[in-house]
C-alpha cells in the first residue's frame, strides 16, 4: 500500500526544511510524496528534490498543481487569456517537473475557477476553455497521468468542476487516454456524494488517478482524521479502491491544527492498515455477496462483524 501525507502539515515543525519533513515521513513509514507546485519545489531543482527523496526511501507519487496570485479571478477558465495561457504554461513546467523527480501524477485542482454571483461568467465559454486547456496539457505529457480533482465550492462560492457528474463529464469530453480524476473523501462529502460510489465508477474505467483520504461532516472541508466520522463509508471507499486495484499512493489530506501532526499522521496510517486488514479477512467474496443481497440488515450484520 502506496502512502503520503500533505507536507503542509510538518513543515511549520520542521523549521519549513523540507528535507527534515522527508526524514520524518520514512521513519513513520510513509513510502511516497506528493509535492505542491510550484509552493514545494521553488527553491529546489527536480534534481535535488529526486536526491533527497532517495536519501530517505520515497518516492513521488506525483505534484499538485498551487495557483495563486494572478490566478484568483480564475486559472483555465479565466476570461484573461493571457492568464489563462499562464496557468497552461505552469502545468506544462509541473509536468516537466514531475517527470525529473520520477512521479507519475499531476493533479489539477481548479480552486478559482468558479463564480460567486449569477451573470458573472460566460458558462459555456468556459467549459470549452477549461476542456481545450487540459487536452493540450495532456497532449504534452501523454507519459503522466493528468488527473482532475473537483471541489464543490471553497475558495469560490461555486466552483466550475464542482462534482463527480461534471468531472467525470468534463473527462469523457477531452476524451484522452492520460486523464483521470482524483476523489477527495471531504469533496464528496460536501458534495452529498457516497465516496465509494465514484470510486467504484473510476476503479471500473480504469480513471481512479488519485485518492485523497480524510474526513468530516460534509459542511465544509474539515480534514479530520481518516475513519473518526464516516467509518463504514471509509471501508466501503477502500473496498472498492482494492477491488479494481487502484495503484497510486493513497493521501492523506488531513489538516492538523491543535493536534500533533506526527501524531495525527501516525493514526492515519494505523487506521488505514487496519480498515485493509478487515478488508482481507473478510475477503473480496464476502462484500460482493453482502452487496449481491440488497439487504440493509446485512449491512447492519457487517458492522457487527468488524466490532467483532
């Protein structure tokens, strides 16, 4: 099992000296590393990013792509086209980026592309510019794995690509081999999505890109710890990530604030090992014969069986 963790959450203990967070994340028994573009990397080259991740027996996953500054009126989709043009071009260097250190993904999360009044953007437009966009990124890294991360709302009051319909519609319109969707367990949550239900979907087409686990109350992004709120929904999810082998690291997008980050990490990592191992005692037969009965008492029987 492939696991990261956001970076975001050590670096304020860690004198912001990413090379200690790295050494950190191999002695809790992290394996893989997903990097902020360009927020992680721009005082490091790919070079001694891929050195430093040897050093300390990880490897990339991949990088995310961070816009900000220009960026807040919109990236893709931004009636700016030279602004527009601009987020292309950091995409391209992000893909440049992941393919030096050895990663394999590069996520784009369109924060602010979205709207917060009616009559504020043209809809239309911006679908086809957003489409347009990610085709020519993905045409220039057909060898990476260009995945599509949604979010309801948070920065905008809407986003664009704000559910696993429009993603997974968006997808099927720019119609290339190399893109794919990552599932954030809080989004869909926000979204009153079940997180098993997309994953099931992606893990069947073969366009699950990305897993980011946590955890909250469906309001907002409350990044709690994996499995404290929605345990069951939290098997179900890993369940289906496992029955049609899912292989990129699974991350951990959990916001520590009063709690300590190792600590918070260290529990993660136990919960998601143990969710797999109930997973394999039961075995795979098990859940396709529970799912096969249609029955909510067999459900019930299921987590009797796991508080067993």
């Amino acid at each position: 099992m492939k696991l990261a963790t956001r970076i975001n959450s050590f670096l304020p203990k860690y004198e912001n000296d990413i090379e200690k967070v790295f050494e950190k994340f191999n002695a809790m028994g992290l394996t893989h590393v997903d990097l902020n573009y360009p927020e992680h990397v721009k005082d490091y080259s790919a070079e001694s990013i891929k050195q430093t991740l040897d050093k300390h027996n990880l490897k990339a996953n991949g990088v995310a792509l961070r816009f900000r500054d220009d960026f807040i009126n919109g990236e893709l989709g931004n009636s700016d086209e030279s602004i527009s043009n601009k987020a292309i071009q950091l995409c391209k260097e992000a893909c440049d980026y992941c393919r030096d250190i050895k990663g394999e993904v590069v996520t784009i999360w369109l924060g602010f592309d979205g709207f917060d009044y009616s009559f504020q953007i043209d809809y239309v437009k911006v679908w086809k510019q957003i489409v347009n966009s990610i085709s020519e990124i993905a045409e220039y890294a057909p060898d990476l794995k260009i995945s599509i991360e949604y979010k309801p709302f948070q920065p905008r009051a809407y986003a664009f690509i704000d559910s696993f319909g429009v993603a997974l519609s968006m997808i099927k319109e720019i119609d290339k081999e190399n893109v794919g969707i990552t599932l954030d367990f809080c989004h869909m949550l926000m979204k009153h999505e079940n997180p098993a239900y997309g994953a099931s979907i992606l893990g069947n087409q073969g366009k699950l890109y990305g897993v980011h686990l946590n955890d909250g109350y469906g309001l907002n992004d409350d990044g709690l710890m994996i499995g404290t709120n929605n345990l069951i929904k939290t098997i179900e999810f890993i369940y289906y990530s496992k029955l049609y082998k899912y292989n990129q690291a699974f991350y951990f997008d959990t916001f520590p604030v009063i709690e300590d980050p190792i600590e918070e990490c260290e529990r993660n990592i136990k919960m998601i090992k143990k969710i797999n191992q109930i997973i394999d005692r039961l075995g795979l037969e098990y859940f396709e014969d529970l799912i096969k009965q249609n029955k909510a008492v067999k459900v019930s029987d299921l987590i009797l069986e796991i508080l067993k």
